[in-house]
C-alpha cells in the first residue's frame, strides 16, 4: 500500500514508502536511501510486499532486509536503538510531535475519535511526518488523505 500523498516519490520505489519503513522499523533496521536505491526494482517491492506482523515474518524480513544490504550495498546494515517507536500502535494516545506539527502548520491535530480510527498504518505516517526534518510537506496532505482534515486548509 502506497498512500496518494507520498505517490510522486515513492509509488516509483525511488524512495522508501511508509509500509516498508514501518516494517524496517518493526525489524530495528536503519536503511537508508543510499541503500535502498541500490536494490533492484524487483527487490524493493519484495520489502513493500513481504509481510512482517508475526515474529517469525519479522525473522524472516529482517533476515531478507540483512542479506540485500550485504550483496546489494557497499556499506554495513546499521540498526536502530533498542528503545521502542511504536507509538503509533496506540489508538488512546496521540504523540504529542503530531500535535506539535498540526499546531506548526496551522490545522486542527486529529481528534482521540479519529486518531483511534487511524490504521496503525497511517498512524505510523502521521508521526514519521511529524518527526521528519525534511517531509514536513506531506503532513497536511496526509491528514487530508485519511480524512481527518476537511475540505480547504
């Protein structure tokens, strides 16, 4: 699944989408798109595709993600800290970063109501583009995309 708001650049797989950073960061894998954009195009949509919810599909995209990396690229896997990010698998709390930015680009942040509705999947993108330093852009869009903005802004 590719959201509209991120389609000019990732629907091509030049850029990481928002499924396969969800589950490198579900794997503790730091991919960059240094590396990324060295993997085969065939390879790339195996890691959107590939499921990772159960522990052994985490074993086994990790492995996957592990392998690519060493014959694909010239530099080491590097890992994310052990401390969780899984905030966005909270329907009752909204991080407060989403706040922060709804606040910075003057819109209304998601009510509890609709942050509960939010898939963990769009949740996740909510806070990635809350806490990215460079895809603030695509924070308003995607509010509008999962319909918690309506109409102009």
């Amino acid at each position: 699944m590719i959201f509209e708001f991120e389609r000019d650049f990732a629907g091509s797989l030049r850029c990481i989408p928002m499924i396969a950073r969800q589950k490198l960061d579900l794997v503790r894998i730091k991919m960059t798109l240094r590396q990324w954009s060295r993997l085969l195009r065939e390879e790339r949509s195996r890691l959107v595709e590939a499921p990772c919810e159960t522990a052994q599909e985490q074993a086994a995209y990790r492995t996957l993600v592990k392998e690519l990396i060493d014959v694909r690229a010239d530099e080491p896997v590097s890992f994310l800290p052990s401390q969780t990010f899984e905030d966005w698998r909270k329907k009752d709390r909204m991080p407060e970063a989403v706040s922060s930015q709804a606040e910075a680009d003057a819109v209304p942040p998601p009510t509890p109501e609709q942050w509960a509705a939010l898939t963990p999947l769009q949740r996740f993108a909510l806070i990635k583009l809350a806490r990215s330093k460079h895809e603030n852009e695509n924070f308003v869009p995607a509010l509008k995309e999962f319909g918690v903005l309506q109409g102009e802004c």
